[in-house]
C-alpha cells in the first residue's frame, strides 16, 4: 500500500478561520495576521518555513502589513517555497 503525503500549506493572514477553498485536501496551517495574533505568528511561520515543514505560502494580503507579506514572500521564494498572494 501506497500512501501520499499531503501538501503542508501554511495561510498567512487573516483571523485563523480554516481556509479549505485554497487548499483541497491538504494540511493547511494558519499564521493569523498581527492584529489577530500578534508578532509571534510571522516568526512561527519563518521557522516553520526554514525547518522544511511548509510545501506552498498563500498570503491574505488584505490581513497584513506590507513588511508582513513582504518578509514572508521573500522568505518563501528564497527557500523555493511556492506562493500565492491573495489581494
């Protein structure tokens, strides 16, 4: 038997609900956005990104500040993650 790991998805932004539309089937993880959870969730992103442990980036721009989503884009596209930004 065959089993498939599924992708590890992490959602920037936002206010923690479960975004499954951007992610059928996979392991989504949710970094609120600063007013939602303060400063600590960018950095539990960054060490989850740094540590393998995230397959793709979707970015709720609209939930962050510029150097949230600047950061976190930059971060994703310098480890090769892919990433997606949602106006």
């Amino acid at each position: 038997m065959v089993t498939t790991a599924r992708a590890r998805v992490a959602v920037l932004g936002g206010d923690g609900r479960r975004p499954d539309d951007w992610a059928p089937g996979a392991d989504v993880r949710v970094f609120r956005g600063r007013r939602f959870g303060g400063n600590g969730e960018l950095k539990r992103l960054a060490r989850s990104m740094r540590s393998g442990a995230i397959d793709r980036l979707v970015v709720l721009a609209r939930w962050n500040g510029h150097s949230a989503t600047t950061f976190a884009v930059r971060l994703a596209r310098r480890l090769g993650i892919p990433v997606e930004v949602i106006p």
